[in-house]
C-alpha cells in the first residue's frame, strides 16, 4: 500500500498587522509535523531575527522563492484549527474590501481574548465516576460508601456522588488512583437542549405562509439575499423561526444577528422554545471565558443555532445554511474600529462563499438595500398588516409649541399625559422614548452661554443625578459641577435639557403609584441589568419604562398599549447625512412597539416641529412615501446609495503636526487621483467633533460613483503617505469604507 502524501509547503499569514509583512509568505513543513498540520492552524515560525506566530492559510507545491532559502515551521501551536477555509477566504475578503491587514481582519473573527497565539480557551467540565472490577474489594466505611452507592448508580456525576455518600473528594481521588473507580471528564455547553425538548409550534397565518413560500422559492431559484419588508408586528420573527427550523432539519446550521444585546435573551427565549437543538450566544455582554467557550462549541459542532450581536457573524459553523439579519437598518452592524466592517456586507458575503440562504429583515429597511431590492440584487417579500389584520396603533403628533403658548412648561404635554394615566388605568404597560441618557443633557452659564465642555473631547457634559457629577459620554470623564463658571466666573451655573434619568424622576412624580424603570447605557453597564428588566417587563413587574434606542429595536412587550416620545427632534437636528433616515427608523419602530397584542396601541409624539415630512411620514408609518422623497433628496445632493465614500480620519495630540500631516496625505490624494474625473475630494477639515480622549481629529471623504475605484486610490495615496512621510508616525490614521456617520 502507498503510503500517504502530506503537503511540504505551506502558505501563512504573519501575525503582525502592518503593511510590510501584510502578505503570503511560504514555509517548509518538517516530516514531524506533516500528518497533523490542517489549514487554518497557527503555528510558531522564524521570522527574520524574530519567532512570531502565524496562521496557516494554504498548502502549496511549490514556494515562491528557492526552496533552500525556504524556512522550516518550529511547531504547532493548537491542536486543532482556529479558522475554517470558508473564513479564512471570507477575512481575505474583509481585508480588501475595509483596506484593513489581512491578519487584522482575522483577529477580528476571534472573541475576546482567545489571541491568535493558538492558545485555546478551557472547556467547563463535570466529571462520571463509573465503577471498574476492583471496586468490590475496597475496604473502609468511607469508601464502602462510595462502592455502595456507585454499585446502584454506575456513571453518576462526581458532585452527586459526594452529595449522596457525604465524603471528601480526596476519598474518591485515592480510588481513582487505587483503579476501584474510573473518572471520566465530559464537556459542559451552555445553553444546550436535550434532543427531546418539545417544540412549541404555532400556526403562520397566511400571509407568514405566502412569506415563508416565497422566501425559500426565490432562494432555491438563484440564491440571492431576500429582503423581508414587514410592517411593525407583522410576524417577522415567527417566519424566521421557521426558516431555522427548515435549515436545521437538514441537518444545516444558522445564525441569527440582533442589533443589540437586549434582544438576545428574547431572541434565546423564541428559540429555546421553539427549536430543539444547542443554541449559543456571542455579544459583548457576556464575559470573555463565555465568549471563548462559546466559540469553541460552536467550531465542534455542538451548536446549531448562533444567536448574537455584529460579531456573531464569524461564527465558525462549517455547515452553514441561513443567516438572519433582524433590524438590518441598524447602525449597529457598523463596527467603528478597524476593521470598519459592516455585519450586514460580511453576512452577504459569508452566505456568498457557504451557499447560504441570507434573510434581511425589518420594518424600515435601510435605503441601500432596500435600493438593492428595487434593482432585483435582492428578492423583495412584504407583510404590509399586522398578524390577524390588527390595526397599526393611533399615533398623534403634538406641537410642543403650542404646549408653550398654553403656559405648560413641562416636560410632558396633556395628550401624553392623558394617555399615560389611561393605560395605567387600564392596567397596561407604558413605553416613554427619549434618545438621551442622563439627567440633563447639558451644563450651561446663563450669564455668558458656555456649556460646560469635557477637557478631553468635544463635546458638552452631561449631568448625572445619581452621584451628581457631570460626564462624558464619550471617554468616560467625570467631574464636580463647578460653583462658578470657568468662562466668566460667574454663579449662574444651571442644568438644561432632559435626559431619560431626568424624565424617569418626572414619571415617578407625576405618577407616584406606578413602577417606573430605565433602560439605557448607563443602566446596562451593569452586567445582566438589561436582561432583568426585559423579565420584569413580561412578568408585568414594570409599568411604565423609560429607554432610549435600545427600547425600539425589536422588543416585544404584548402588554404596552401606549408609546410616548419625548422629543422627536432630537435625532432629527444632528448635522449627518443619515438624520433623516435614522430620526424616521426611530420613530416608526418605537410607535410599532404599541398594542401588538390587540391592536389598541395609541403613540403620542413631541415634537417643535410637527410640520417636518419625515414625522409626518413616520407617524403614518409610511416607508413607501419616507423612501421615495429620502432617494431623491440623495440623488441630488449625491449621497448614497447613489454614490460611495470612504473618509480617512486621522488624529493625533498636537493639532499643527495633525494639520501638517492632512496637507501631506491630502498631496498624495491629488497624486493619485483618478484621471477619469470619477472621484472627488472633500478636506481636509476639522471633525465635527475635533477632540476625542485628547486626540484632535481631521477628516478627508473621497465620494465617487466607483467604489472599486475609490478604494484602490484611499489605499494607494495612504501606503505612500505612511511609507515615505515620517510624520505619519505622529498621527493614527484610520480609513472607513461606507461610512455611516460623519460625526
């Protein structure tokens, strides 16, 4: 018999993120190590003068250089690989499409704290003690105990073992040694169903049924993605379930992405109950031995089902068959540290490279994709009522400036007011939105109209009730409210503005029997805080909640019938491309949050400017009509989707090495331009917000209808910059590819 060939040569990545090595490089693979090395292991390797770690990529035939000059591979450093082939073509694809190092990208795939240093996380572990031919000779009243018990419960788990007998573990430890009893470790997964758990299936209407048809025929048709266009409370989620079933059943794996980490335990609730198989979760909620031991079923295959946020999408299923993508709208998905990836572009591509069916899902689709349906790259399914024909709830917009002129300065106007205590009366739930957290949104001097700014960033503090301090939002930076204004030093130093800690306060004045809760950054920062309240909230323990954006994303509260929005400008008034299109996704999810149940919801919206079309239109809950005047204004001011940008932000401590360094970029940017005129160049300019954690900030956009084009020119002129400047030393640049916010 042959004996097997095993590859010589093999291709690695360096894992070190900087351009120089940011390439192939082909290693001999010693005798000893040919039968176990795979693709996608990380192994120790010379690297010129240094020993680095590197990740294996590719075998080939033969190297790229002579092979006496071909270096020897020292040792594996894992046991098995970190990255399947399917990821590792799915990071390469990451690396050209964000201009990110192709070794970046595949660290990006790895949770934190598991380190390309082929250092795999410790699994949890329980352990069967079960009895050998030895056991019946043991002496002693203890380990007679021991042999008594095992002889009735052979295979028992070691904890139930001490539990019943009463002994010391060091007793079953000198009979494990002594060949009387025999240890057996097995792993413990979390989240994981035993295989008889009994689904609790519910009829699609059909509607869903039409949905559900049309979605798995257009996939089977060509594989493209499918948009599904779903009124608020129109069944989304049921059709997902059953497309996770329908790809389980076939033996395929899923993964289901929610745009933040307080709609997992929902998401994980739906599933458990309604599918059964192990289910994993991966978000930044969870703590790194969680996040590494997740991800460590998920590569053995103990998991079927993925549920998490944008970075679950690398999870490493070989068996991919469905990624859903629930609120693709959201601006979450956006990572905004390289790499600058977009969850909802990895997925398409993932699905691209597996064969996967990808399902985008929302009730305010995001202009790009629901651009891309129109042109038919993507299939287009609409569920345009409510599940049983339920009615959409009553939204009424109030002019909070007729509110002025009728001498009330509250924070709430009488309609909602009248609506708060109705639902209460009635023994419903009430939802109030204010995207602001804090107490007051600023600090400001009456006398010389200073607001208090953080010394470190650009932006106005916020004032917290709680521990009375003033802080940052952005660094973390917290201080004393000063007695004298540090502009003028005067005394007349007031807080201004209201954030949800402000209105939760006011809610509990106004209503004093009710129980009232917050959801917001500050509140979540305490680990399981936002899980608890999403419980109270279904087992009616909360009657009134006070959230910013987290509270629109999706969650479903059967018992809220009244929706109350504090002030619908707020997001309306940020100086960014995207205002618009986010301030009507806001205001149409949180109305959709009202009466989901029976179809009694009533929404009151604030506002001072009720005549603006998009309230308009999100309180008609109109996407057809929001689309249509939203893609026009784009077209003629040229912003996507009917063009691409790419803005190069670079910061650094001193503002005039930071200034020179952007004129110095910016020649090489004229350099390289395209000589088709299809590329413009916009900069360089302070940023919007100039300073952030004491950095100062500038910003170039190149803007162009070639996106291909684009990028080859941003990666050109900022390889040269960085290769032949030195002051690009002094500064960190940073490039982001399809930005979603100019702030």
């Amino acid at each position: 018999m042959d004996e097997k060939s095993y590859p010589e040569y093999a291709a690695i990545i360096v894992n070190r993120a900087v351009k120089a090595v940011d390439k192939i490089f082909h290693y001999h693979i010693p005798v000893f190590l040919q039968p176990v090395i795979t693709i996608g292991m990380i192994v120790k390797i010379p690297f010129g003068r240094e020993t680095l770690e590197g990740i294996v990529v590719d075998f080939v035939d033969t190297p790229e250089v002579p092979v006496e000059k071909v270096k020897d591979i020292l040792e594996c450093l894992s046991d098995q690989p970190l990255f399947n082939q399917e990821l590792i073509a799915l990071s390469h694809w990451m690396s050209e499409r964000y201009l990110c190092p192709w070794v970046t990208a595949m660290q990006a795939m790895l949770p934190a704290g598991l380190q390309l240093t082929g250092k795999l996380p410790q699994s949890s572990l329980r352990y069967r003690l079960y009895q050998t031919e030895l056991l019946s000779g043991v002496k002693g009243s203890k380990r007679g105990l021991v042999r008594d018990y095992l002889k009735t419960h052979d295979g028992a788990l070691l904890s139930e073992v001490l539990a019943a007998t009463g002994v010391k573990e060091n007793i079953i430890q000198t009979l494990v040694k002594l060949g009387a009893v025999k240890k057996v470790g097995e792993t413990v997964w979390h989240n994981a169903i035993p295989p008889d758990f009994p689904g609790n299936q519910r009829e699609l209407t059909p509607l869903q049924q039409q949905a559900m048809s049309a979605i798995l025929a257009s996939w089977e048709k060509d594989g493209k993605p499918v948009l599904l266009h779903g009124v608020t409370g129109s069944g989304k989620t049921e059709i997902y379930l059953r497309l996770l079933q329908h790809f389980v059943s076939q033996g395929k794996q899923g993964i289901f992405l929610v745009p933040e980490i307080a709609l997992t335990p929902q998401m994980v609730d739906y599933v458990k109950s309604r599918i059964g198989v192990p289910i994993a979760v991966l978000h930044s909620g969870l703590t790194g031995s969680e996040r590494r031991e997740a991800w460590q079923g998920i590569a053995q295959g103990v998991y079927q089902v993925v549920i998490g946020a944008r970075s679950a999408v690398f999870a490493p299923m070989p068996n991919l068959g469905i990624i859903i993508v629930d609120e693709e709208h959201e601006a979450s998905y956006k990572q905004e540290q390289t790499p600058r990836f977009h969850g909802r572009e990895v997925a398409r591509e993932r699905c691209c490279l597996q064969k996967g069916l990808l399902v985008l899902g929302s009730a305010t689709p995001s202009l790009d994709s629901y651009d891309q349906a129109e042109k038919g790259n993507y299939h287009l399914v609409e569920l345009c009522q409510r599940v049983y024909a339920q009615p959409l709830p009553q939204v009424e917009v109030v002019d909070m400036r007729e509110e002025l002129r009728q001498g009330n300065r509250s924070i709430f106007s009488d309609r909602l007011v009248d609506g708060v205590t109705a639902a209460l009366d009635q023994g419903q739930q009430v939802l109030l939105f204010l995207n602001r957290r804090g107490y007051h949104t600023f600090v400001s001097c009456r006398t010389c109209g200073q607001a208090l700014e953080c010394p470190h960033c650009s932006v106005s503090l916020s004032y917290h009730a709680y521990d009375g301090k003033v802080k940052c939002h952005y660094c973390g930076f917290q201080g004393e409210v000063p007695t004298l204004c540090p502009h003028c030093n005067s005394h007349a130093i007031r807080q201004f503005g209201a954030g949800t800690q402000k209105v939760a306060e006011e809610v509990m004045q106004h209503w004093p029997g009710a129980r009232v809760a917050r959801l917001d950054r500050d509140v979540t920062a305490v680990r399981g805080n936002h899980e608890k309240i999403y419980r109270q909230m279904l087992d009616r323990e909360i009657d009134i909640l006070v959230g910013t954006q987290m509270i629109v994303k999706g969650l479903d509260f059967p018992s809220v019938s009244f929706v109350g929005v504090i002030a619908a400008d707020t997001s309306l008034n940020v100086p960014d491309i995207w205002a618009g299109e986010r301030t009507f996704q806001l205001l149409t999810q949180v109305a959709g949050r009202a009466g989901r149940k029976d179809g009694q919801g009533r929404v009151v919206v604030q506002t001072y400017r009720p005549d603006h079309w998009i309230v308009r239109c999100a309180a008609r809950q109109d996407y057809g009509a929001f689309y249509e005047q939203e893609m026009e204004r784009r077209e003629i001011g040229a912003y996507p989707p009917f063009v691409s940008l790419i803005r190069l932000i670079m910061s650094g401590t001193e503002r005039a090495v930071l200034s020179m360094a952007a004129e110095k970029l910016k020649g090489y940017l004229m350099q390289y331009a395209p000589h088709n005129r299809s590329g413009n160049l916009l900069g360089p300019t302070a940023a919007p917000m100039e300073k952030i954690k004491d950095r100062y900030r500038m910003q170039m956009i190149l803007k162009g209808t070639d996106g291909e084009g684009l990028r080859r020119w941003a990666q050109q002129a900022t390889e040269q910059f960085q290769k032949e400047q030195p002051v690009a030393k002094k500064i960190v640049l940073a490039v982001d590819v399809d930005p979603l916010s100019m702030v």
